[in-house]
C-alpha cells in the first residue's frame, strides 16, 4: 500500500510517518513546509526532498513579511533554497517528476514532496500512485488564528477541497481526515459523543469544523471512503515550540518565564502523538467508512497542573510561571466520550508515565528545538506581537 500522508513533515504527521516507514510502508509526504513543517522531522529518513515546477505558481509572493521574500529572476530551486536557506541547509532539493517519484519510493518506500495542499495539479498527480490519504496538513495553532485567519480558511477549508476531488477521481481506498475535539467547541458539564453538534469558537477550530463537515459530506454525496477523527490535544517529540507543553520546557530550560492565559484552570486532555497514531492504524484495519472516531487521551488535567508537572520534572522554580491576559474565546475545557474507539482496542497511555519522558526528549534535542527559535523569524514576530499584547496580569 502506498499512503499519502500530508502535513507529514510536521509534529502529529512526522511521528505518524515514522512508524508507517517502520513498518516497511511505502509513503510520500506532502508537506507546505510552512514554519511548522520541517526537514529535521524526518532527518533519519532521509535527505531528499522533491520540488514541483509548478511551486511558484501557487505561491505568490507575499511582499508583507520579509521571511517569505523570493527574488523569482532566479531557477525554481535556487529560489526556494533562498527562501528556506537555513531550514534546507545540508539537505538536497530536486525537481519533483514521476521519474524521481517512483525511484524513491523504490528506494527508501518515502518520498517528501515540498507543496501545498492547494496546488490542485500537484494534488491529482500525486493522488495517482496512492491507495491511503492520511490528511493531517492544517494551520493549527488558536493564537495564530486569533490574530489572522487567512491561512486558516485556505489551507484548512479549501485544501481539504482540493485533496478531497482528487480523491474522488482517483482510486484512494480510504481518506482518513484528521480533525481535532475543538470542533464541539467547550465542553462545560459533559463530554462530547461523536454525534454531538459541532460548535466552535474559535477561528482555528471553525477551518477544521467547515473541513470536517466538508470530509463527511463527500462521504455522503459522492461515496468517498472517508473516515473522520477527533483527537484531544497531542503531546510528545516534535511538537513545535508555540504550543504548551514545548512552550513549557523550552523557555524553562532557558530560565524565561512561562505564560500561563488567565487562571490556568483550563482543562484539556492529553493524549501521547503515539497514542494518535496507534489509533489511525486501528481505523484503517477496523474502523468503519464514513464514521467519526473521538480520540481521547483519558488525561483531563488543569494547565497549571501540567506546568507545575513540568518544572518539577526540570527541577526548575515555580516563579517563572506568570499570569497573562487570557486567550479571548478561550475553550475552559475539553473532554470526549471515546467509547467508540475503545471498542475497536484502543488504549493510551497515563500522562504522569510518559510526560518524564517527553521532558527528556526535548532536553536531549536542544538542537532541534534551539535551531528553530534561533532561525525562525515568522515565530519571533509572533511571540513578540502575541505575547507583548498579551503580557499584562489577568
Ligand atoms: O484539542 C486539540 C487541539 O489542541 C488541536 O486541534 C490544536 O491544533 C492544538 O493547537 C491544541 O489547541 P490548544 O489551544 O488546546 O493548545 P495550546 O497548546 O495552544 O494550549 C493548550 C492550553 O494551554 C490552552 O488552554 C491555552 C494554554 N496556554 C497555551 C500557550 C501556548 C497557555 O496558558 N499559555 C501558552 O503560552
């Protein structure tokens, strides 16, 4: 079998791919390799990484933000290796054609594509030579989606569009679309049954309601294979460096205060990225066409509670927690019914067994994690915008 697994050069994507490639499976990522995609995700895999012609097309220029400047008098390769000079550095880009496609794959069962899931050409080609569509590509962070929502809409709306009629005219034997439990929008005194109305509040979480709805309605219309999940927040290596648990240990690990929104008395339930991914492969074995599967990790536990957790474990002072203005339309709490999913043998681990060992991960990678804080000026702009407007106590 062959999977297409998009957005797999990012946190929830690479630790999926990773295991499929152990598996002896064969894979081609697609992947924006926007800030949060990244090469060294997938550093043990390989070095190589494939570009289509068409990439300039797709992506105009954005003259707003310096990072993203591309001098187009340049070939398409020498450009994008400017564009991501010290992202790509040591690793090869070649032009992406069937050729290198198949040799790849023949090779080392992978093959990185750098596109976007809205480059409709580059969509239907790939979807030719592929049986499975892992769909995790999506702009994913709230705070992000709080402060522009753009990027949101296109890629999370219109490139689930796009991935969802290439499917349709191609032979794919399942769709599996990762959506994510902000859907039901807050949980207040219950947890959420698959067959809850949907009710987000935020912009992030309405890109991935429209997406999710969008996935189940070509189920319905057209016939589409699609099986639809809803994990409760990840955690585990690779996480980018903006959302809790990595915000937690890196600025920890380097004596800065960490944030905390409001009381900290948020809840959301953790569920180990591994754990994620045991439960795809449940799905595509047993799990049934045109469904929605909750995924939940079993590990409500408040914010403070996991900062508190987390410092203790670095050996590191309570007194860097600060309060800061809350996020506005901050969820209080998530919380999913998942004995759907359990009834096909899901399991997943107890937070307090596997966070000592997330910690260590990361305090083992510095240079993963360092090179991103140190490289990524699209992250830099935002922490400052983000957390300077949101510095004040609540
Ligand atoms: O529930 C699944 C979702 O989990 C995914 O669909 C999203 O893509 C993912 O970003 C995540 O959303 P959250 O907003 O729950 O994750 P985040 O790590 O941003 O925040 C977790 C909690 O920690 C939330 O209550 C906000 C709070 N927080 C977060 C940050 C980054 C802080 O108190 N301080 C912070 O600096």
């Amino acid at each position: 079998m062959t999977y297409l697994v998009t957005g797999g050069a990012g946190f929830i994507g690479s630790n999926y791919v990773r295991n499929l490639l152990k598996n002896g499976e064969r894979v081609i990522v697609l992947d924006a390799f926007t800030y949060a995609g990244n090469p060294d995700n997938l550093k043990e895999f390989t070095d190589r990484f494939f570009l289509p012609k068409s990439y300039t097309e797709v992506h105009p220029i954005r003259a707003d933000t310096s990072s993203w400047r591309i001098d187009v008098d340049q070939s398409w390769v020498e450009m994008t290796k400017n564009r991501w000079k010290r992202k790509f550095e040591g690793y090869k880009i070649t032009e992406l054609t069937q050729k290198s496609l198949d040799s790849s794959l023949k090779d080392t069962n992978l093959a990185v594509v750098i596109g976007n899931i809205v480059d409709r050409d580059l969509v239907q080609f790939l979807m030719k030579s592929v049986d499975v569509v892992i769909h995790f590509a999506a702009e994913t962070h709230v705070d992000r989606s709080i402060l522009r929502a753009d990027e949101f809409v296109k890629t999370d709306i219109y490139g689930t569009y796009v991935l969802l009629e290439a499917a349709r005219s191609s032979k794919v034997e399942k769709f599996v679309h990762v959506s994510t439990d902000e859907v039901y929008g807050q949980a207040m005194d219950k947890k959420f049954k698959e067959e809850d109305p949907i009710n987000p509040r935020n912009p992030y979480s309405a890109s991935k309601a429209g997406a999710d709805r969008l996935v189940w309605a070509y189920s319905q219309t057209y016939g589409l294979p699609v099986i639809i999940l809803r994990p409760s927040n990840n955690f585990g290596p690779y996480q980018y460096p903006e959302k809790l648990i990595p915000v937690v240990i890196t600025r920890a690990l380097r004596n800065e205060e960490i944030p905390v929104y409001g009381d900290g008395r948020q809840v959301r339930d953790w569920l180990y990225v591994q754990d994620t991914a045991k439960a795809i492969d449940l799905v595509i074995e047993k799990g049934r066409i045109g469904e929605v599967y909750n995924i939940a990790g079993r590990n409500e536990r408040e914010n403070i509670y996991v900062v508190k957790t987390i410092l203790k474990l670095l050996n590191k002072s309570e007194r860097l927690i600060k309060h800061v203005k809350d996020r506005p339309g901050h969820d209080r709490r998530y919380a999913l019914d998942d004995i759907k999913i359990r009834e096909l043998g899901f399991s997943s681990a107890r937070f307090e067994d596997v966070i000592e060992d997330v910690v260590k991960w990361y305090v083992d990678n510095k240079w993963w994690w360092e090179k991103i804080l140190e490289m990524d000026t699209e992250y830099k702009a935002f922490v400052e915008r983000w957390y300077s407007e949101n510095a004040e106590q609540p």
